[in-house]
C-alpha cells in the first residue's frame, strides 16, 4: 500500500487498495483537512504530487439569537 504525506495538513494518507497504484493519475482527497490533491503514480512511485484545493477551518461567528432590544428600539426609530 502507498503512504504518502498530505501537503495541507502533513498527515499521513493510505492510498486505498482498488486504486491501480502502478498507473494512476487523478485526484484524492484528504481524508483530514478535505483538501484535494492531484498524484500520479507509475509502478507504486509518486511522480508527480500537487495541492489543487486546500481547504482551510471555517470561520465561525456567533449571533445572539435574542436581539438587543435598546439595539432594536434604535434601529427602529432610525
């Protein structure tokens, strides 16, 4: 089985079995951070290995789900 390191998040990736790892040429994704990687192996060695996508943490913003009323009076008289 081929190992290789995926080059967003460095973590070691297990191409799977049912790819035909003595001539593959396509994409894979990390299973980790998600992004999407181009490889093409010939005869189990990666010849060539490129980042396509990288897919960084989604940012995540909080909303009061209770609004301000003062905010909201505000607002309104705005």
């Amino acid at each position: 089985m081929v190992e290789i390191k995926c080059l967003a998040c460095r973590k070691t990736l297990k191409i799977p079995k049912y790819v035909d790892t003595d001539n593959y040429e396509g994409q894979i994704i990390c299973t980790e951070c998600e992004s999407l990687l181009y490889i093409k192996l010939v005869k189990s060695k990666v010849r060539k290995y490129r980042k396509l996508i990288d897919k960084k943490p989604m940012e995540i913003k909080v909303i009061s789900a209770v609004p301000n009323y003062d905010e909201a009076k505000r607002l309104k008289e705005s």
